[in-house]
C-alpha cells in the first residue's frame, strides 16, 4: 500500500510517523516547508510526548515527486486545501482521499479534484517542535466514512481504518461520520477561538467562569445546526470541553498557536462554517458570527502591527 500525507504540520506529521513505522506501507509526506521536509529526509520524523515514535517517511515539496497512490490523507490547514489538493491531485487518479481537517467544506473542495473521497476527523493534536520532531500533546481516536456527494467504498473505507489502528492511531470505520465530524468542528468552534483571543490555553481558559459561560453557548449554537440538518452526535461536545479540560489543561490550540506566530486562522472552516450551515437551515448563530468578526479583526490587526 501507498499513502501520501497531504499537509505535515503537527497533524499530517502524526500520520506520517505512525504509518511510517509499518514495513508494508510506502508513505510519502508533502509540504511546502521545505526545512521540515529536509530534516525528515535527513533524519527521520521523530514524535515525543503522548507518542514515542521514530520512523522515516519519504518527504517531498514537489507534487511530481509523488507516484500514484492508493489512498490520500489530507491534513493541512482548511484554507490550505484548495492550493495543496490541486498540486497533489495527480497522485490520486486511482485513490480514496481521507480529509482529517478542521472544520467542514473541506471534503467538498476535494472532490473536485479526485473520485473518491473519505469524510473524517481526527482527535489528536500537536505542535511542530523542530523541522522533524513534533510534540503529541493529546491522543484520541480518528472516524472516518464515505463523503455521501462523491464517496469511496465502504471497503475502502474499513482497509485505511484497519491500516491507521494497526500503526497506532485508533480510527473507527463509520457508514456516516457527519456526527463525529460536527462533534469535533463544535467543539473546536467554541473552544479555539477563545484560546486565540484571550491568549489562555485551554484548561486555564475554562476554569474563568465567564469564559465557559461562552464556550457553552457556543456550543449550543453548534448543536442546534446540527440537529436542523439531522446530524446525531456522537457525543456531548460540552462534555468533551470538560473532558479536555482534565487531560490537556495546559494544551494551547492550533488557532492560539495561529494567533501567536500571527498567521491565518482557521475561524472561516470553524465558527464560520458553522454560521454558513445555520443560514441554510434558518438556524440564528449571533455568537458564532461574532467571534467570527473578533478573529478575522485580530488577524487584520497583524497586518497593520508587521
């Protein structure tokens, strides 16, 4: 089997590393950061903390490196994915490709590109450390299923599950994952942007009463678009807040790490994807439209301050 990791920030690199491990899978890891991509090449992708792994995918830059591959895993950032699935896409002429993004929309822009295509989601979560070395802050399961517009198979769908559980990253095989997806993009909606604004990671963040009052909130909104569109959860989101709130209090979020290095965030997959779906559906989301406002402002403001 041949996989391609599509993006190897700290998600794409968890993949890459884990299924590097396996001597029956050929996986090649893509991104643009070409310091990153030399050091794995050199050295390795090393992952420490909640994992311990060493393994030595072939890492790329160049798209026409990439031969054909059986399956895609696609984890860049959800602004990203139009640009990195349009270089890629001519490994993929015969694959299934997975989407372990943040955020909704992302499995749609893939389909334009490719046949076949896998709904997911993905709990773990890290931070690049060094160009080949990323910190695992937080374990967790990954779901995936058929995207119902454009979907591969089922089988397809059971054999990268299978494959990704035996290298060490529990994924469940799901004939809907729409109820683990939106569980996770609630969660992050609520979660995320607060550690971005208030510069708190997210146990810290949860423990200031006012501030959970929001995330609550938030999350209510979220829950209410997506029983307007008949999605049934896989679980509470506001009790996974809690949840991580024991085992990663002091985990600071992609979009806070975003917001510290002043880049892009990700707030248009996140609170304002959950704010497109409630338009659609007639569902009002004041809350999520507001810090959707704060964070694009936030971002403005970095380009006035550099």
């Amino acid at each position: 089997m041949r996989v391609c990791i599509v993006g190897c920030g700290a998600i794409g690199s968890l993949f890459a590393a884990y299924l590097g491990q396996r001597d029956d899978i050929e996986v090649w890891a893509y991104d643009l950061d070409q310091a990153h991509v030399d050091a794995i090449n050199s050295k390795g992708l090393r992952l420490s903390g909640v994992g311990n792994v060493h393994s030595w995918p072939k890492a790329t830059s160049r798209p026409a490196d990439i031969p054909p591959c059986d399956y895609g895993i696609v984890a860049t950032k959800s602004l990203h994915t139009r640009a990195a699935i349009e270089a890629t896409a001519a490994a993929f002429e015969d694959a299934a490709v997975c989407s372990v993004q943040n955020g909704v929309g992302n499995e749609e822009i893939i389909a334009e590109y490719v046949s076949r295509v896998i709904r997911g989601t993905t709990f773990p979560a890290g931070r690049i450390v060094e160009p080949g070395h990323v910190q695992q802050d937080t374990g967790g399961k990954t779901w995936i299923g058929p995207f119902e517009p454009k979907p591969a198979s089922m089988d397809e769908v059971r054999r990268l599950a299978g494959t990704l559980t035996e290298a060490g990253m529990e994924t469940l095989a799901m004939e809907d994952a729409r109820g683990a997806q939106w569980t996770k993009l609630i969660f992050n909606a609520a979660t995320n942007p607060i550690g971005a604004l208030t510069g708190l990671p997210h146990g810290v963040a949860c423990d200031q009463p006012r501030l959970r009052r929001v995330i609550s909130q938030l999350v209510a909104e979220g829950v209410a678009v997506a029983e307007a569109q008949g999605i049934t959860l896989d679980s509470d989101p506001d009790a996974l807040v809690d949840h991580a709130r024991e085992v990663a209090y002091h985990h600071k979020a992609s979009m806070l790490q975003d917001a510290l290095a002043h880049r892009r965030t990700e707030v248009a997959a996140l609170n304002g994807g959950i704010v497109e779906f409630g338009r659609q559906h007639g569902v009002p989301t004041p809350l999520n439209e507001t810090i959707w406002a704060l964070i694009e402002g936030l971002e403005h403001s970095w380009t006035l301050a550099d």
